[in-house]
C-alpha cells in the first residue's frame, strides 16, 4: 500500500472511537426516589371526633352490637364482614381467644395509608403473649372502611 492511502484509514480510524461507544447515549444520572410524605397530622377537631368514634365501635364491639358496627361501614367493608352474622362469628371468636381486658395500653388516632385509624391496644385475660391491637379505620364521612385485630407485633406501621 502506499502512503498516501494508509495515512487517511488510519485518520478515519483514530477519529471514529469505538462503535459502542457511538451507538448508545450516556445513561442520565439517577435520581433517588422521593421519600415517603409524612402522615397528614389531625386537627384537634378531628382527633376528638376520630377518637370519640373510634371508642364508640370498640365498645359496641365488646357489647357484641354487631348491627351497629355494620350500620356505619361504608358498602366496600360491608362486602368483607360476612354481613352482622360475619361481624357476631368475629366477635366471638375474638373473645373466646382474648378473654376480657385487664389492662389498656394505648388508645390513640394514627393514620394507616393516609386513612384516619383508631388503635385500641390492651392486655386480655385469655391471651399471654403480650398485647394485642384493635384498629378501626375511618373515612372522612366518619363510616368504617376496615378493621384489623391481632399481636401488637402483626399490626402494620403508620403512614
């Protein structure tokens, strides 16, 4: 080959760069993902009302008024309670498992995903494996919208 021709290759060679080089764009910088919003805090009008009904459903249910916690729940909960007949079975079971309660630790309003929740937390009679919890969950409209019950350590965070 002569000269002449083997200085261009090596120009066009030297300045193309790697084809990956060439093909795929930087990737952009990542951005972390946002972290999670703190809990909207209650006004002291809504914890009194919050807390006020969240006493009210957690007497009915140790009263065994079944037909008063369904009359409140909005239709999507309704669905999921077996109807007052669902609501007597839990009930009962609950409290042949519990018993009564000897000692309340906490009663407080939280807020589980954003929904106003009432947290009932007491040592029962019957089980002896530390406290458990009774949460009521409330929309604005003030009707029950889910429910949970079990070991203090089975109940999800707050936010």
């Amino acid at each position: 080959m002569s000269r002449s021709l083997i200085l261009p290759f090596v120009a066009i060679a030297l300045s193309s760069g790697p084809l990956a080089a060439q093909a795929t764009p930087p990737a952009p910088p990542r951005t972390p993902p946002e972290a999670p919003q703190p809990p909207k805090p209650f006004t002291a009008e809504e914890h009194a009302r919050y807390m006020a009904l969240g006493k009210k459903v957690n007497t009915w249910f140790f009263e065994g008024q079944a037909d008063s916690i369904f009359a409140i729940a909005d239709s999507s909960a309704r669905a999921g309670m077996g109807g007052i007949e669902g609501i007597e079975m839990q009930m009962e079971r609950f409290g042949m498992r519990a018993g009564a309660v000897i000692r309340v630790v906490d009663e407080k309003m939280t807020r589980r995903n954003g929904v106003a929740q009432f947290w009932f937390e007491a040592e029962f009679a019957e089980y002896v494996d530390g406290a458990l919890v009774l949460r009521w969950l409330f929309n604005e409209e003030g009707q029950l919208v889910g429910a949970g019950m079990g070991p203090k350590g089975g109940a999800p965070a707050d936010g």
